[in-house]
C-alpha cells in the first residue's frame, strides 16, 4: 500500500500559468521524491496599465512517501 502526501505551493511566472505550474513542480521536485501528480487548483494574473505582467497558480502537488 502507498502512502501519498499532497502540499499546496505557489508559483509565479511571467510567460504562462503553464510556465509557472513547471516551475512549481521543478522547484518542488528539489526537495521531493516520487512526484505523481500536480493539480492547478488556481489562477490569477497581475495586470498593470493594461497588460498581464504575471501568472500566478496556486497547486496541490502529491508525492509518495517512502
């Protein structure tokens, strides 16, 4: 039986909500083994004098425990 364990991470980025959800998971993935799955849980944009200047997600990534 598997042992599966979800945290919840932020991430920015200022090319896509794509971008910044890789980001996420490379980031998470310094510190974390056995990666399953990352679910974008949510998306916001900063906008600034008209234009999108940052995606920004919020993510449940879930990882095995050993």
């Amino acid at each position: 039986m598997a042992v599966l364990k979800v945290i919840e991470v932020l991430s920015n980025s200022d090319k896509s909500w794509e971008d910044a959800t890789k980001k996420a998971v490379k980031h998470a993935s310094k510190s974390l083994k056995n990666i399953r799955s990352v679910y974008v849980q949510d998306q916001s944009a900063s906008v600034k004098d008209g234009e999108v200047t940052e995606f920004r997600v919020n993510v449940k990534i879930t990882f095995e425990v050993d």
